[in-house]
C-alpha cells in the first residue's frame, strides 16, 4: 500500500486563494502544481501543510477523513490534490487522510478494499466507478443510499441525465459521480508518426495495423502497452476499443446482457486483430505502467497508445504540447461512439466521520468540486449544463471530448466498470492473461463466450 500522507488547512483559505482556483486554467494549474511539487504530493495549492495532527471540527471534535482511491500517479495525483485543495476551501477543519493505493485501474486499490470492507474498517469514502462495479457493495449492504443528498443538493438535475440513468440502481443513488472519462482514444506522437509517414488518427483498425507496420519500420515501438498480471487490464483496455470497433454502439451493450452472443464473426475479427497489434508492440511483458507507457509516447520511444483520458493530464502535466508533441483522435473505428467511464464516490455504512465523508460528497458533486479535479485529470465534468465560462476552464482535448459526449452515441466501458460486475471482469482477465502467453484468439473467444455464459445476469 502506498504510503498515507495527511495534509490539513490551518484556516479557511483567503479570498485570493478562492479567486484564483476559480480562473486559473488547467494548462496554468498544473505549471503551478509542477512547481510546487503537487505531482509529488508535497503540497496543496490552497498553502495546506502536511500535518500528523488531527484538527477540531466547529464543534471541538476531532474531524477527519480517511479517502480511499488509487490516484497515485501523475495527473491523477495532482487532480486529487486539487480537489482536496479546493474541498478545504470549503471545509478548512477537516484533516485529509489519503489513502490512495498505487496501480493503475484500481488493480490493487479494489483488492485491499475488499479487505477492509470484509474486516469491518471501511475508509470514510471510497473512489468507485459508476456501473456494475458498484454492484457487488450494494448487494453486499455495505454502502448507504445518498437519496438524501441528492434531494438536497438538486443533484437529479444538475447532474448529466445520460450518465445517472446509467448509474442507478432500483431508483436508488449508490454514489456522487465525479467526471467523465473518454475510454476510446487514441494518442499518437506526432514527430515519430510524421516521420513513419502514419496518420496519428487511423480510422479504422486495419488502417491501423498498416500504421503500426511503418512505425515498425522505421525501428521505433508502433505501441506502448504491458501485458502482465499487474497490466493486463492495459489489454483488456485495448481489447474493448478493438470489440466496440466491430460490433458498434448498438452491438456492446448487447455483449453484456443475457444471451449477449460471443460466437460471432466481428468478435472473431476483433480479436485477431488484437492479437496482430499486440505482436507488433515492443515487448509487451515488460512490466510499464499507464503513466510509463504514456511517457513513452511523449518522449517518441513509442507511436501510439490506445488509453483512456487521463493520459492527457500526464502530457500536460509534462509540459508537452498538442499538436506539436501529441495528437488524440477516437480509437480507430470507433469514431460516433463515446465509450466513458465515470469516477464517484460512495458512503460505506460505519464510515468512522460520517459527517466529514458527506462533505467530501457535496464537494464531489458541486460544480466548483468537479471543476477542480476534472480540468486537471483529462476529464469532463458530469454535469447537465456546461457553461462558456466554465468551457473556460478546459482545455482543448477536454473542449473536445465534452463536444463528443454530447454529439455521439454513449455506451459503458468494461475494464473501467461500468457493463461488467467484478468476478466478470476477473474472469476476463484471466483469459488475457492466458492469450498474452499463448496468442490464440480462438481460445480467447470460447473462454470469453464460457465467462458470458457464467455472469451474464
Ligand atoms: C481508471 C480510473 C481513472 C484512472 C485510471 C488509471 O479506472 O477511472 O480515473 O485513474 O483508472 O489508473
């Protein structure tokens, strides 16, 4: 587990401070955050200092908030920094106690949850992924429904309706969503597609492939990828943009409901592709996380890498520039489709400050919350109306992606949580895992036919 860091306000942060969060753009931030040290966790935005200390809540008590997330690395760190920044704006009493475990996708975050929950000792709050993943903690008794806190903070209309008729569960509110993710992108460095003579915005796969081949040829890696135990939902990632390329929006959200058909020829097609792509990367059993991988598409080892947003706050974050460092363009075939996943954050029933994990809440789901954190992390946020001014914020990728979640077909991702509930997605994995070491698309297919067989409900 990566280690806590505590940070406390020792006053309400100044009118300045307000001010300044509330127009400073992403690219400015994150300039500001690189030099403080935020993408390192040594400091906060708002002037919070580190502290072991527990602080005292208005009425005497000690008030603190253990939050649980994987948001570890790059841009993810400096966005959970500045919403914790932005939530003590608001909440200048209460001591943040992170709890962020490292591993991209949450891969050892859901495990030690699983733990904590099992032993009774719940965080405050935990990060979850709006969709399925839920599923298992609500059907497990372990979160409280926030009906409460929606009709008081109007957040049934304030909140994008595409995204919460998405995340319900039987007219009940399991979690306060954060962002929106854009899971079908494709990132591209330009200077070594330019000299590979590829597009960085293949259109569809078999473009892609052939894109893949003169970056091959020209002795650079075509794609930034790992594929072990640790990384295998990097492929999973991979594999879903290649299913939604063949089967389309219509066919996806099929592929998850019972009697969902895995037999067929476009999944076969997807997967062969899969496997051609993956035996054009450079040695995919090197164990590279998310952030490494995107690192290498910055810094021109590598073409592409097919990854959710997020991504692009680890560009940003590295000083690069689009058009002239990177390039994004929807995954190859995808393009009218919006696959998203969305961050949100939960109450556990025996959360130790109750009170404390419903603020954190209330900054999760007011606008200048989501702003905080979404404008840093490559997100949108999820919310009905999105202003110019708030526009404002954004910059250009998130402009851009914003556009598309409004003007293209929106559907689930599966490796981050939205269509398939834990054990399917285990299970899945564990059928790449097997691919990764015999390449067999065949088998890939009947394993992936047998887990739909098993979990579809
Ligand atoms: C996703 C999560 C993102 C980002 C990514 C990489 O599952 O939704 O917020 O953290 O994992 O770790």
């Amino acid at each position: 587990m990566d280690h806590p860091s505590r940070a406390q306000c020792g006053g309400a942060a100044g009118p300045t401070q307000k001010a300044s969060r509330m127009s400073i753009s992403r690219r400015a931030f994150l300039a500001t955050a690189a030099t403080l040290g935020i993408g390192t966790g040594t400091a906060l935005l708002s002037g919070c200092a580190s502290s072991g200390t527990n602080v005292t809540g208005p009425s005497g008590s000690p008030s603190s908030l253990e939050v649980f997330s994987w948001w570890t690395e790059g841009g993810e760190k400096a966005a959970l920094n500045s919403l914790v920044s932005e939530f003590h704006v608001h909440n200048p009493h209460i001591d943040f106690v992170n709890r962020a475990v490292a591993g991209g996708a949450g891969t050892n975050a859901k495990a030690e949850l699983a733990r904590r929950l099992k032993a009774g000792d719940p965080p405050d709050t935990f990060q979850g992924q709006a969709g399925a993943m839920l599923d298992d903690y609500v059907d497990a008794g372990q979160l409280e429904d926030l009906g409460f806190l929606y009709q008081q903070q109007g957040w049934d209309r304030a909140l994008n309706s595409t995204l919460l008729q998405l995340t319900q569960r039987a007219g009940k509110h399991w979690s306060v969503p954060l962002d929106i993710h854009h899971i079908n992108v494709i990132w591209a460095n330009k200077r070594v597609c330019d000299h590979a003579k590829a597009p960085v915005a293949p259109d569809n796969v078999p473009d892609f492939v052939t894109a893949l081949h003169r970056v091959a040829a020209t002795g650079k890696n075509p794609l930034a990828i790992s594929a072990t135990a640790a990384e295998i939902w990097q492929v999973k990632h991979l594999m879903e943009c290649l299913l939604v390329a063949e089967v389309g929006p219509a066919g996806w959200p099929a592929l998850w409901k019972a009697g969902g058909d895995w037999g067929t020829q476009q999944v076969s097609t997807a997967l062969a592709a899969l496997r051609q792509i993956l035996a054009l990367a450079v040695n995919p059993t090197a164990e590279v996380s998310w952030d490494k991988a995107s690192a290498m598409v910055g810094s021109g080892e590598a073409a592409y890498q097919i990854m959710g947003d997020w991504t692009e706050a680890s560009f940003t974050l590295a000083g690069l520039l689009p058009h002239r460092d990177y390039d994004w363009a929807p995954a190859p075939g995808t393009d009218g489709t919006f696959v998203f996943a969305s961050d949100c954050f939960t109450l556990p029933k025996g959360a130790k400050d109750r009170d404390a994990a419903i603020a954190w809440l209330v900054e999760c789901g007011s606008q200048a919350g989501q702003d905080s954190f979404t404008a840093v992390k490559g997100a949108i946020p999820p919310r009905s109306v999105i202003g110019s001014t708030e526009r404002g914020l954004f910059d250009e990728y998130s402009n851009w992606s914003m556009q598309q979640w409004t003007g293209t077909q929106i559907v689930g991702s599966l490796t981050h949580g939205v269509v398939a509930r834990a054990a399917w997605n285990s299970a899945i994995d564990s059928a790449l895992l097997s691919f990764a070491a015999n390449r067999d698309p065949v088998r890939l297919q009947t394993a992936l036919q047998a887990a739909a067989k098993q979990y579809a409900a």
